[in-house]
C-alpha cells in the first residue's frame, strides 16, 4: 500500500481505526527523532528522506520541552521544528509535532506555554494533511494521572488546535510513561479526531501492556504508538531484543497501531539507530547500529 500523503489524504479515526480519507484502513510506520535541542541535525531534510527511502511513511520530532529544550529556548527549537516539518511536507510523508514532556512530568506545569505553541503552530500548518500533533509525550509521576491532570489539559490544548484546524488527528499521551491506557478508556475526550498515545520498549514491556492497550482498544479507544524501542526503558545495556520486539510488531500489525520508533539519533545509547560518530548530511547503511539496521527492516 502507498502510505504517502498524497496517495491517503488527512488521516481520521474511524471507531478504534486510522482510516484515510476514502475510510481505507492504514498502518503508519516511521521513525522518531532524539531530542531535538541535541540532535537537530538528524531532523534536516537529508535525514527524514533516508528513512523514507528504507520504507518510512512517517517521522516524528521530538521537541523536548524541559532539559534545555522548548522553554529555555523557544525561538532555536521552533526554527528547527518549522524546518523539519517543512522537510516531512516536501518529502510526502506524515509528520508529529511532538510536545515531548519528560522530565517535566505533569502536562499542567507547562500548559501556557503548550497552549501558545499550538496556538502558533497550528494556525501556520492548518489544512495541511501531512501534520499530526502530539499534544503531551509521557506523563509520568505517581500523582499525574489521567482524570486529575492530563484529561483536563488536552480538553484545553485541543481546543486551542480545533480553533484553527478542525479535522487534525491530534494524539494525546496517557499516564505513567504513556502505558496507562486503559484507564484513559474510562474517561474519553469528547474529540472527534483523536487517539490516546501507548509507548513501549521490547526488553521492559511485554503482555501486562499489550492487555492494558487491548482493554482500551475494547472500550473503544484508538491508540498510536508514538514511541517505542527495541532495547529496556532506558535504552542502554547491550540487547537488541529482537525476538520480543518482532511479537511488539505483529500484535501491532494485528491491530492496525501506527508507530514510530525510538530513535533516529546518534546519541551512545542501544536504542538509537545512527551510530554515536554519525553526522548530519550524507546517511548510509553504515550509519546504522544493530538496532537501526533490524528496525529498518520493520517498515511497511
């Protein structure tokens, strides 16, 4: 199937599903960046286009918001955003302008500053079917939960997008590392283009996860995997888990769950998928670590 833009239109949820614009079922399958504030330039056009080349159909930009990243420097961060989305656009590819909340754990602590950059940016990229938004990465911490915290703000921020584009798929992250899923499914936005976001990694999470997205699945809420790896949580040590990685694909695939893999960046760590030395520009598959070169082969 061609998973272009141009070949399936501004996407929508249609019941749990992601349909095109002609109710076709569709899976997405791509990459995400690292940490934009560190690794912008595996965010430039050259670099988007060497996963599309290897089958991507997505690229998600990570646009960390604390750790030096959107709310000490707004102006470099949303330069390089704009041009990375710019280069998604040109290359026929769907996009996520990934409000990465992390080490700011609850979505309330930076909600202004959230409202005002899709207030911004939606407005810029309104009609244009390439762009996805994902409004909070992984809300995390024992006291953020879905109906004290984040419920209450994606009510707002969506409303903020729905101001300038009405029919956007927007992704909204669930609680304790976006694994919370099930519990998000009890108390639904009342949006109509919207999926609830699931992150894993294939040597940390495994049944306990596929049953709380099943759950949510069965309550009738849709769920994008935005992020996931191939390695533990933290994305260190020395595995590759390949083989609980490939049973992460087929119950995705099973599912019709879009996804975006963790990460297309040179940072030391197991998960990446360029090597630690990798510069931007020319990308080659000797640029690939153990995990990019099996995560490039997942694409479909």
């Amino acid at each position: 199937m061609n998973k272009s833009v141009s070949a399936n239109g501004r996407l929508h949820v249609n019941g749990i599903d992601l349909v095109n614009e002609r109710n076709e079922m569709i899976q997405l399958t791509g990459m995400s960046s690292h940490g934009l504030q560190w690794y912008p330039e595996h965010t430039k056009k050259e670099a988007i286009a060497f996963t599309k080349k290897h089958g991507a159909s997505l690229f998600r930009i990570a646009m960390y918001t604390d750790e030096e990243g959107y709310i000490s420097h707004p102006e470099e961060n949303k330069k390089n955003l704009i041009e990375a989305v710019n280069a998604a656009i040109d290359l026929d590819m769907y996009v996520i302008i990934d409000w990465h909340i992390l080490a700011d754990n609850n979505p309330q602590q930076n909600k202004e500053a959230a409202k005002a950059f899709f207030d911004e940016i939606s407005r810029k990229y309104a009609g244009i079917k390439n762009v996805i938004y994902e409004i909070c990465n992984e809300p995390n911490g024992e006291d953020v939960t879905w109906e004290k915290d984040i419920r209450p703000y994606a009510v707002e921020l969506i409303e903020v997008i729905r101001k300038h584009d009405k029919d956007a798929l927007i992704l909204v992250g669930t609680a304790c590392w976006s694994q919370f899923v099930d519990e998000a499914a009890k108390h639904p936005l009342e949006d109509h283009n919207y999926m609830c976001v699931a992150h894993f990694y294939a040597g940390s999470h495994g049944e306990e996860l596929m049953n709380r997205i099943d759950t949510a699945r069965n309550a009738g809420l849709g769920i994008f995997m935005s992020e996931w790896g191939t390695t533990t949580a933290d994305g260190k040590g020395d595995t590759v888990f390949e083989e609980e990685t490939r049973k992460w694909i087929a119950f995705m695939k099973e599912r019709n769950i879009s996804w975006a893999n963790w990460s297309f960046g040179s940072r030391d760590e197991t998960s990446a998928a360029l090597k630690p030395e990798t510069k931007g520009g020319a990308y080659t598959e000797e640029c690939l670590t153990k995990s990019g070169r099996f995560v490039f082969t997942l694409f479909e």
